[in-house]
C-alpha cells in the first residue's frame, strides 16, 4: 500500500480517511480507516481535500524574465517585440533553471500537471525544446509536462515550419500557433492541421488574441476542424474577440465550437494585462465569452498562461489566482471556476479527471479552508500536495502577532 491519508474535510463537508494503493490510484473513502502493517499515514488534520489542479496553458521558456526583457507599452505587439529583441540570446541552461523555479513554484502550490508552449524560432531554434525535454525527464515524476511547439510566420520564414518539424522530432507532444499574427491566417491553419493529422498529435493555438470583433479565427478552426474530421484533439487559447461581439454572434460562434468538438482555453490574468490600453474608457476586461461558450457545450478550462515576462509583469503560479480572476473578471461562481482549473484543464490537456473516489487518481492537494470559496479567496499558503498517492510538496506557516497579549 502507498499510503492513509486521515482527516481530509471533502467539499460537502465530511471528514473522511482516503487510502490509496500501490499504482497510485485512490482504493478506499471512508469515515475512519485503521492503518495497515508498514503504511504510511499523513495527518491532514481537517484541511480542505481537493482534487489537484493542472496549468493548461505556460510559457516556460519565457517564464521569469519581466526585468531582463521589459515591455513598456504592456501590450501584445510590445510583448512579441521586446522578446524578439531580448530574448532570443538565452541557453539551455538558463531557460531550465526559470523553467525550473516557475515548474516548482506550481508544484508547491498543487499543479501536477502543466501544458507548456515552447518557442520555435529563429533565430533561437530549438535551444528552448532541448531545455525543457531536459526539464520533463528531470521532473516529470513530479509534475507531468506536455510541450507545445509554438511556431510563428510560417508562411513568411520557412525556417521557422522546418524548425517545428525538428521539435515534433525531438518529442514536442502537440502542434501550436498563433494563426491571428500571420498575413495568411487560413494558410498557417492548413499547415498546422495537415502537419498534426500527419503525426496524429494534437493542436492548441494561441486564437483571436485582440479586441476586434471581426476577427475569426476561432470560428475558421471550428469550421475546418469539421470540414477536415481531424480528431486528434484541438484547443484553442485565448478568444478575446469572441468577447467583444454581440450576444447573437456569440452563441452562433460558440454552438459550432461545440459542434467541431474544440476546447477552449481562457486566460484572464495576460488578457486583462494585456488587452484594452488602447480603450481609456470602459476599458473591456479582454476575456472571451465564458458563459456563452460554456453554455453551448464547449470544454472551457482557465490558465495563468505567462508568468512574470513581457506578456505579463505579474503572475504566481498559482491556480487560485487564476480562478479568483475568473470569479472576479469573468463572473464565474468559485465552484465554477475551480473546476475550470481542475477537471477542465485537465480534459483540454487529454487527461482524465480527478475525483476523490476509489479509482481515481491520487493527484490532491489538501489546504487550510473551510469550503472551495474561501480557498479560492484566501489561497491558503498552508498546503500538502500528493501525487499519484505521495507528498510531493509541503507548505506551512506560522504566524504570530507579538504585539497582543
């Protein structure tokens, strides 16, 4: 056996004792459990049992760089200039060690499984594919990374499609994009999906990243997904667009996103950074349509997506962060937007969900709260974090006030 896990408060309110076996898989759920001979038994003494969140959408080549790569004007195309200008120069070696802290800081705060988009480009190559495949062999029993090949302007530099070519070689697990920077947009859509159905792998592109409501992008991703019957899985990040169209156009939208069977990837914490500088006034919070997309079907997950880079100055790693965002920018309910950071991301990421059931996988992450609000609220700094049945991560805080009596 791997391990007792007593005294988890579940979210409905019962405490409960989670055993979980050898593969790493939850066996039994019970009001009180008496450990066996050479079992392993954590105390989680009352703290909030949740099941343990993924980071659907990363830039950990990028991640840790907002004071050596500055972004003055804060938007996208500053963002996109200040790394061609800036961060192209960097190693194997110091990509790994940001991807590393920012993979740790996740880890810490209960990511077990994070989807990364890792340039492809010149005139960087693939120095940041060799060092993150270098970060997943070294960590990838602790936190499962999937890589994305993110490749730009293929249609205007070759090199750059040879290069995506290579990083599928090298072990990249799905075919990336950003089709709304290209000149020929629907081209850059049939390379990426003739290139994804010849590798049977699946796609997520960066979609719609601004603020004009003719844009779409995602609609022609629906449409072709459909049209071509690829089923290999297809995400698509961002949206904004969809966002800042009228109530009819949305729905319409969003029903054949459901229909083509494509997940969408929201993320307000780079979006909000991001988009709107250009609208002094009733500046839109530059997210997709949450409720509409989610209303017609679509898978829709949250993610923190940059983390302290041009593209976004703050970030922590930290999926209560992006769910607070998601219930104060997107008017999700905090239950609603937990699990667009929990079962959601993990779905768009082509993994099962978790639940804190037998047969489940024990990927947990135990806090210091009451109920999924308030954890969402606080973010409790005080947290275990298990995987596959194990601690992986331990959190605790004292606190003192020497100033009363």
């Amino acid at each position: 056996m791997t391990g007792l896990f007593k005294q988890a408060l579940l979210v409905g309110g019962e405490t409960v004792d989670v055993r979980v076996g050898t593969g790493g898989l939850i066996t039994e759920v019970q009001g009180e459990l008496t450990p066996a001979d050479g079992e392993t038994v954590e105390d989680l003494d009352g703290r909030l049992l949740l099941s343990a969140p993924a980071e659907p959408h990363a830039h950990l080549d990028k991640a840790l760089t907002a004071d050596a790569v500055p972004n003055p004007s804060g938007d996208l195309m500053g963002a996109i200039n200040a790394w061609r200008a800036h961060g192209y120069d960097s190693t194997v070696d110091d990509i790994h060690r940001r991807a590393r802290a920012a993979v740790l800081r996740g880890l810490a705060h209960g990511i077990t499984a994070v989807r990364s988009h890792v340039n492809v480009l010149d005139p960087s190559g693939v120095i940041p594919v060799e060092a993150l495949l270098r970060l997943r062999d070294e960590l990838g029993h602790l936190v499962e990374i999937q890589l994305v090949g993110l490749v730009a302007q293929p249609d205007t530099q070759p090199g750059n499609y040879r290069l995506l070519q290579e990083a599928l070689d090298m072990g990249v697990d799905v075919v990336g994009g950003c089709p709304h920077v290209e000149a020929d947009r629907r081209e850059v859509l049939r390379l990426t999906l003739d290139l994804a159905g010849e590798r049977g792998l699946p796609i997520d592109l960066h979609t719609d990243e601004n603020l004009n409501p003719e844009s779409r992008d995602l609609l022609d991703l629906a449409r072709t997904v459909r049209s071509t019957g690829f089923e290999s899985g297809v995400v698509a990040s961002h949206c904004v667009s969809l966002g800042m169209m009228d109530a009819g156009e949305q729905q319409a939208i969003a029903h054949e996103v459901a229909e083509a069977g494509v997940g969408v990837i929201a993320l307000p914490q780079t979006n909000l950074f991001l988009q709107g500088r250009d609208h002094p006034t009733a500046t839109p919070r530059g997210l997709t349509a949450l409720r509409a997309l989610d209303q017609a079907g679509v898978v829709v997950a949250g993610g923190a997506d940059n983390v302290q880079d041009p593209f976004n100055s703050m970030g922590r790693v930290d999926p209560f962060e992006t769910a607070s965002l998601l219930v104060m920018a997107g008017h999700l309910l905090p239950h609603e937007a937990w699990s667009w950071v929990t079962d959601r991301a993990r779905l768009v990421m082509g993994l099962d969900p978790i639940e804190i059931a037998p047969g489940s996988q024990a990927d947990l992450m135990a806090v210091r709260a009451g109920s999924v609000r308030e954890a969402v609220a606080s973010a409790p700094t005080d947290r275990v974090i298990i995987k596959g049945g194990r601690v992986v991560a331990r959190t605790t805080v004292a606190q003192e006030f020497p100033g009363l009596s």
